[in-house]
C-alpha cells in the first residue's frame, strides 16, 4: 500500500491526494496525486523492478485513475526507471524542464554505471518552466524551477492545499546531493531559501526520498537550514 502520513483537512470539494510508493534500489519515491474524479498525475516513475512495475499499474487500476501526464522533477536515474514502461502503458505526455533532455540523453550509461539496467527512456513531450501550471480538473500546481541537487530540478507547488512535491531538493532533516554533474550548493541553498522557506510554514513536503515532511519542521530541526 501507499504511504501517506498526513491528512490534510479536507475543505475543497476536489481536493487532491497524495499517494507515495518507494521504489528501486535508491529507494526513490513514486508520487500519484489525483483528485476526486480521479485525474491523476504520474511523478518520477521510479519502479524498477517487474514487480514494482506491476504494483504502480495495478494499484492505478484499482483504484480506477485516470493518468493524464508524467511529471519529473528531475531526470536522474532513480526518478526515471519506469519512465518507458508508464509511457508504453497510458500514452500521456511527459512533462519536464527544458534541461531535462540533456538529463535523459545519460539515462543509460548512468545505470551502466551502477550496474543496472533500464529501458530507454522516452523523450519529453512538453517543456515546462517556472511561472506555468499543471492543470488537473479545477486544482493547479504551480511550477517552481530550484536547481542545484540538478540543473534541471522542478517542484510542484499547491498554493490552495498547500503542499509541494519537492523531489530531491530537501529532505526530512537533510538536501539534496550536490556532487553529481551538474549539481552546486550554493546554487541549492538558493533555490530552498528563495523558493521553499518562504511559503506557508504549514506547507506540506513530499521529497523524492524518506518521510513527509512539512517547512515549519524543517525550519526548526533542518541541520542544514541553521
Ligand atoms: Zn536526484
Ligand atoms: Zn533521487
């Protein structure tokens, strides 16, 4: 079953949830957030093996959702396992940062390198940039572009139900890795104190790996935020 640690109250008549599945070797969190018609989103396809696989397809179908794009925050290899296989299976746009192209162009030499294996990664249908929506039915997500753990790094941002998917930027008590290409600290700290902090402190945040978390808490007992 999916995790889902907190409830948001529930003041909309088409609020969305939140369903998180961790998947793959790097325990990488798979996101579907759907709302009451059952509209889903599809965020960092991360299920690698053929059981995960199964369990994301079956778990959509039981459920009775209805995907209507692929979202990635980022495109390192962890995010992206499942990306072929969710494509082949829904036929919805993949929707990433321009940079991402450049992301996947490594998607199979970086698991060569780990020693995995992962089908060919399909290409981005639609470029998305800060300031542009994903529309799901009447809810919105805003789209907050916060490089630094990767050049290409989105977040997605519920002002209403005020939660965000944060992928890899920060974690519960801890950031994002800024060793791998393309990374840079300074540029990560930027973006989570420019783009993060400052929302409401309530804000809920989904990361691409570990526990939900919210910003209040991350505030208080982040040892990088002091
Ligand atoms: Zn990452
Ligand atoms: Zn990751």
């Amino acid at each position: 079953m999916p995790r889902n640690t907190y409830f948001r109250p529930q003041f909309s008549a088409d609020m969305l949830t939140v369903d998180c599945f961790t998947f793959n070797p790097f325990s990488e969190n798979t996101y579907l957030v759907y709302n009451q018609a059952l509209s889903c989103v599809i965020i960092d396809p991360g299920c690698y093996t053929a059981e995960e696989k199964m369990r994301l397809k079956e778990y959509i179908a039981h459920k009775k959702l209805v995907p209507q794009l692929i979202f990635l925050t980022h495109t390192h290899i962890d995010h992206v396992f499942g990306l072929a296989e969710v494509k082949k299976e829904y036929k919805v746009p993949i929707y990433g940062h321009p940079l991402a192209a450049k992301g996947l162009a490594t998607t199979e030499l970086v698991a060569k390198l780990y020693g995995l294996t992962v089908d060919l990664p399909p290409a981005i249908d639609i470029f998305i940039e800060e300031g542009e929506k994903i529309s799901l039915g009447p809810s919105s997500l805003d789209i907050l572009f916060c490089p630094g753990h990767a050049p290409d790094h989105l977040v997605l941002y519920d002002p209403q139900e005020k939660f965000m998917i944060v992928g890899d930027v920060i974690f519960q008590q801890s950031i994002g890795r800024t060793d791998l290409p393309g990374g840079n600290f300074d540029t990560l700290m930027d973006s989570i104190h420019r783009k993060i902090l400052p929302l409401p402190s309530e804000t809920i945040l989904y990361p691409g790996h570990g526990p939900e978390t919210t910003i209040k808490e991350e505030i208080t007992n982040n040892p990088f935020l002091k």
